[in-house]
C-alpha cells in the first residue's frame, strides 16, 4: 500500500478532514490532498512524525523504504542529494513495473544501491575541491 492510500486510509479511521489533519499537522490543506493523491511525498522525517502522532501510526508504517533513502539523502546531502536519491529510486522503479520482482528481492536491490549511492558521495568528497573564500587568497 502506498503512502498516499496509508495516509487517506488512516485519515478517514480517525473521522478526520483533510483540513482538520492539516490544520494538526501544520500543513495546507493543498499539502495533505497532494499526499494523499501521491503527488507530493513529506519532504522532512519531521512531517512523517507528527502525521504519525496525530493518525496514531507508526512513523515507519508511514515511511517507505524509498521515501526514508530519500530523507537519510536530504539530511546528509541536502535538497540536491534527495533529487539524485529520488531520480535513482524512480529509475529502479521503472525498470521493476513491468516485472514479478518478488518484494524481498526489491528490498535487496534498494538497499544495494542506496549502498553504492552512499559509497559514491564518500568517494567522491575526497575529489570535491576545497572552496576558498577571497581573504583566504
């Protein structure tokens, strides 16, 4: 089940509006429609958690584990980082529609490539070339 179908599903047990969760959570209106429409996913672990307190859930029955890749990218690498890590899990994802991947083997190839993504930055850090400011010239 998705995240937006969790959140939508959650939501309606608890007999609350989308306006009502917002207003909770302190977010739009827009914002929570958009999550449960899949449109937009959190884009902080601390959005999940409040969603998770007032729905009276788990943070983790909330987080994917593509969405949490994605915030662990944000929170290390900031926005560009969670663009790659997105970019990457969507592309992955595509390649697995059509298939009958079984789900633990999608679990293993998520996890080897949020492997080789984290490898990568930490390689690619040592090459980055160190930034100067103009006093230091």
């Amino acid at each position: 089940m998705n995240f937006g179908k969790k959140l939508r599903d959650l939501r309606e047990a608890k007999n609350l509006t989308q306006q009502e969760l917002a207003d909770q959570v302190g977010v739009s209106l827009k914002t929570i429609s958009r999550y449960e429409t899949n449109e937009s996913h959190p884009r902080y672990r601390e959005i999940y958690d409040k969603l998770a307190e007032v729905l009276d859930t788990t943070h983790d029955y909330l987080v994917t584990d593509e969405d949490d890749f994605v915030l662990n990218a944000r929170e290390l690498y900031g926005s560009k980082g969670a663009n790659d890590a997105r970019e990457m899990v969507d592309g992955v994802i595509g390649l697995m529609a059509g298939g009958e991947v079984p789900e633990e083997d999608k679990k293993a190839i998520l996890d080897a490539i949020q492997e080789a993504y984290y490898m990568a930055k930490t390689e690619n850090k040592k090459y980055t070339p160190k930034k100067y400011r103009k006093d230091d010239m």
